[in-house]
C-alpha cells in the first residue's frame, strides 16, 4: 500500500495505458479469450435480468405517462361536453325565446287596433296555475287598473292593481271574476269564469236552454263586457251541461291561453272602462 501511495503518479498512468491496451487488443481479435468468456457467462445472465427489469419499471412508467395523459385529455374532453352542452342550453333558450316572441307578435297584429305593451311575470301564486301573477310594468309605465291582458292564444285576463313598477293580473282560469262572452259562430251569449271544479277551465254559465251552442265552438269576448272589447278569443267548447230544472246551461271551455307556462304577456294600454264612462 505505501508503494502506491508513494508511486501513484506512475502507477495510474501506467495502469491506464494498460487497459487502452487490452482495449485495442480486443477490438482487434476475432474472438474473445478463455477469461473473457468466462466473465461473459457469469455476467450475461445478470446483464439479461437487469435488462429485463429496466425495460419493466419503463413500460410501467410509459403505461403511468400515458394514463396521466388519458386523464388529462379526458378532463379536456369533459370541459368541451360541458362547454358544448352550456352553449346549446343557451341556443335552446334563444330559440324558446323568439318563439314566445314570435307568438307574442302574432297576437299583437290580431289585435292592432289597440296599443299594447309587453311584459314580464315576475310572481304568482303558489299553484302551478297562473290564477293570479305580477309582472313588471305598472303605472310609471302608463298602466291602470282594468286594463286587458292578452298572451298567445288570447284573452289572459285584467289588471287589479297597478303599483309603480308592477302589477297584479286576475286571469280568466280565477272563479272570482267573469267575462262577457258569446259563441262566434252562433252569437250566444254568456259570462265565463274559472272553473272551481276543474283547474285550469273555464265555465260559459247563463247561456240560454234553446242555444244552439255546441262542442267545438269559439267562445270570445262579447260587446256586453264592461271592461273587455270584444272579439278577443277566450276559449273553445269542450262539453255542454245542460240543467233540466232551469231555463239556462252551461259549457265547460278550454282557454287558448297556456295558463301553466306563462311568461311574457301583453297589457292593451287602453282603459275600456273608463272610456265607457
């Protein structure tokens, strides 16, 4: 030990030479010698199993990257599907809307004798009809009380109230009111009302025995009405009840009006009562 440490300078250059020796040496024979077979066979089957495990813990962790990168292109993909999916929810909501005011449209030419103004239901009452329900316009926007509303379909109902910024609508479907009607096909005349026993319905009460109105007939307001114009459609008949122990019947009508989905109505802002007076 003291020789290398005292004649380590020559010792590492030397032993260095060496191996670039053998090194050549080897590059230059056609075969290996006895020794380095020897070292071969011993080593080869170690060589092979560090191999083998190299190229396991590398396909796992090819196999975990490519997980890794399958989640992630997954969560890509789901924020696309939520984006996409966001998008036509608002689409459809576009298309329900125009087509609301596309109905909203038609009506308002039916009726372009008189001047109107659009609005919004913002409240009603805890039923899933709209018996009663506020909307958003009131008399800062030249809205009285008894005022007509109309919707697709037609006759919606009268302003009660009319606050500053809102007002309270009765509807037709409510059996505290009642309209002037008549059968447009027949002129038979009436007064309709909420149905008390069918949600949703109207009653066509007062109608005289001999009338001669039938399933299937338009009922409108008629020119009897104190607050309503006439002509507005109300509803059309569905079933006739007749009473043997009075003079007059009924009808049992179904509104135009979509009374359960209601969003958008039109208030004609021309009082009728008052012009009456």
């Amino acid at each position: 030990m003291n020789f290398l440490k005292n004649h380590k300078k020559f010792v590492i250059p030397l032993v260095a030479v060496l191996c670039l020796c053998m090194i050549s040496f080897s590059l230059n024979r056609a075969e290996p010698t006895f020794f380095e077979s020897g070292i071969g066979y011993v080593l080869s089957p170690v060589q092979e199993f560090n191999t083998s495990i190299t190229n396991w813990v590398s396909s796992k962790f090819n196999a975990l990257t490519n997980i890794n990168e399958i989640e992630n292109e997954n969560e890509k993909l789901k924020e696309e599907v939520f984006s996409l999916q966001t998008e036509v929810n608002r689409l459809k909501i576009v298309e329900d809307e125009n087509k609301k005011l596309s109905e909203l449209l038609k009506i308002d030419q039916k009726y372009s004798d008189y001047p109107k103004i659009g609005a919004r239901i913002i409240a009603k009452d805890t039923s899933n009809w709209y018996d009663v329900f506020l909307i958003d316009k009131g008399s800062n926007d030249g809205i009285e009380k008894n005022m007509v509303v109309i919707a697709s379909g037609g006759l919606v109902g009268k302003i009660v109230e009319a606050g500053f910024n809102y007002s309270k609508v009765v509807s037709i479907i409510d059996d505290t009111d009642s309209v002037g009607a008549k059968s447009l096909r027949t002129d038979d005349l009436g007064f309709v009302r909420g149905d008390f026993e069918n949600q949703g319905m109207c009653k066509m009460e007062y109608v005289d025995s001999d009338a001669e109105i039938m399933q299937g007939d338009e009922i409108v307001t008629s020119h009897l009405s104190e607050i309503y114009p006439p002509g507005i459609t109300i509803g059309y008949v569905k079933d006739i009840q007749n009473d043997d122990n009075t003079i007059t019947k009924c009808a049992i009508i179904t509104p135009t009006v979509d009374f359960k989905h209601l969003e958008t109505v039109l208030v004609i802002t021309q009082n009728f009562k008052k012009d009456l007076k």
